[in-house]
C-alpha cells in the first residue's frame, strides 16, 4: 500500500530468527508539524488495520519527525466547521478510533511536539518512549475548545487529576522529564537515541510469543474498564488460556535447559 502523508514498513528489528518485523509508521506533514487531518488518520488507520492483519508483524511503532510527533488537530480545518458539520460527520471518532481496534502492541516514539490531538494520539498508543526534546500539551483551550480525542479522559488516568486539570485549563506544555515523573511516558532518551531506543523495545516484543504479548495487552488495558476483583478473573482466564499455547511449553522448556525460546507465535 502507498501513502501520501506517513511513511509505513515492515521492519527487522531483531536478528532472532523466529522474531516477527514491527510495523513502523512515521507520520510525514512536516510543513504543518504532523498537524492530524482526514487524509492523514485515514491512512494511519489503515496502516495499522494492515499491520494488525500481518501475520508477520509483532508490534507497531508510531514516530513523528524530530521537531513534531503531531502539533495537534488540524486547526485550518477545523476553524470553519459548525456544530452540523462536525456533529453529523462524528469528527474525530470515524478514523480517529480505528487504533483502538488494534491488538497488537502499539509505541508512540515522541520527539518534539505532542500537542492537543498530537498528545491524545500518543496516549492512544501503549506506551510512550521520548525523546528528552518532548513537550506534552492539551492547548485546545487557547482556541475556544477543549480536547476532543480524549485528553480530558486518558491524562487524567496517566498523570492525575492535579496535572490534567493544569494542562488543560492553562495550556502549559509539560516537558519530558516531567511526563516521565507524572507516569505519562515509559522512559526518555536522548532525542538522538530515540529511534534506536524504540526499535530495541520493539525488537524485544517482537521476539516473544505474539499471543501472549496480546493477551498481556489485553489484560492491561481491561484494568481500565474493570472493578479490580473482575479484572483479577479476566487476567486469571487469559493466564490459563495461555497454557493452550505451543509457545507456552517451548518457553518453559528453553527456560528448564538454558537454551533462548524459539517461539512459534502459536
Ligand atoms: N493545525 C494546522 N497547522 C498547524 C498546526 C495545527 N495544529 N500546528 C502547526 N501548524 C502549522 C502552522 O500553522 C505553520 O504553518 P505555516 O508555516 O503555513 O504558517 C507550521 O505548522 C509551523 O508552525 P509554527 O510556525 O507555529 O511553528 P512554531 O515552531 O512557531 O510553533 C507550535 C510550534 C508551538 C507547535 C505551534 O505551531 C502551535 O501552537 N500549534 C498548534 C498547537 C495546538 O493548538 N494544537 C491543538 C489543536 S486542536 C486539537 O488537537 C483538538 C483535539 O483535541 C483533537
């Protein structure tokens, strides 16, 4: 498939034989620093849904360029809008929320500005590695709306109330260090380390067994949606499922012999 505003590949990321590519996903408006419009989130949605498909593929990663992950919703488009068009057209939810239907795990790697709709999209993926050059921000505010993809949702549960209700309310950006403190990114690097970085935690993932990483990923984000005591079954159930698993009797067993696991991602 070809896009026009990301670029997408099938990547090696680790020489392990038996590791799956991760799917790498470098969003590429550089003029307009990411800026998420219809063309854009449709071909991410669709590069994801692709990846999510290939059976070759153990993990997705989602950059931006140095200056920007994404600077947010794009406002030339957004500025003419009306209640009809954006209400009618269900803005934001149509090609906004197909990584959500992803199973696979998905890294935001940020480097420079994840603002507004750029933000959102970060915390949309699994986890977040940064680059020491990252600013956070939910600046909607200074254009007389308010975060439409789930910034008033997903950083409150990321960083608290306290940092959530400061962000949103004064637009302040929160730099690397400090959404590393907060809980909102996994780790930062230096922003010439990034890449590498990323690919190495992807490598990773995609060495093990593909079902468990997916069922760990599942497991995670139900804790989420559940009250503890249903979570702690929803873990258990997934837990024994996985002793259905070929992976599951080759980890144990390289484990038992010293040997490095082979998994057959089944
Ligand atoms: N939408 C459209 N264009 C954008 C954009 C955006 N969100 N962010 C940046 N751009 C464009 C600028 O208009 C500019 O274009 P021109 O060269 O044609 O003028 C180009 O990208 C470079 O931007 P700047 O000249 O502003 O670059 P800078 O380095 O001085 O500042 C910045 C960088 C601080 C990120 C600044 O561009 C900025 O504040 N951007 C807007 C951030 C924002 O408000 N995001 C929230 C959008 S609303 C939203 O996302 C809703 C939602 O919840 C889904």
């Amino acid at each position: 498939m070809s896009y026009e505003l990301l670029t997408a590949e099938a990547r090696r990321v680790s020489a392990a034989p038996e590791a799956l590519a991760c799917g790498w996903i470098t969003l590429n408006r550089p003029k307009q620093l990411n800026a998420l419009n219809d063309a854009l989130m449709d071909e991410l949605g669709a590069a994801l849904l692709a990846f999510d498909a290939d059976d070759g593929v153990g993990c997705i990663v989602i950059t931006g360029s140095e200056k920007a992950f994404a600077a947010g919703a794009d406002i030339a488009v957004m500025a003419p809008k009306t209640f009809m068009d954006v209400y009618k057209g269900d803005f934001i939810t149509r090609n906004w929320e197909t990584i959500k239907r992803v199973r696979k795990p998905v890294i935001a790697a940020v480097s420079g500005y994840a603002l507004g709709g750029g933000c959102e999209l970060a915390m949309m993926c699994d986890f977040i590695i940064a680059a020491d050059s990252a600013k956070f921000g939910q600046p909607e505010i200074k254009l007389g709306i308010i975060p439409g993809a789930g910034g008033t949702q997903r950083l409150p549960r990321a960083v608290g109330k306290a940092k959530a209700m400061d962000l949103a309310l004064t637009a302040r950006m929160m730099d690397a260090a400090e959404a590393e403190r907060a809980g909102l990114v996994s780790r930062v690097v230096t922003a010439d380390k990034l890449l590498d970085e990323t690919a190495a935690a992807a490598a990773a993932i995609c060495e093990f067994s593909l079902p468990s990483v997916m069922a760990a990923k599942e497991c995670v984000n139900r804790a989420y949606e559940l009250p503890l005591n249903e979570g702690l079954l929803f873990e258990r159930r997934m837990f024994h499922a996985l002793f259905a698993s070929a992976d599951q009797k080759e980890g144990m067993d390289a484990f038992l012999n010293k040997r490095k696991p082979a998994f057959k991602h089944s």
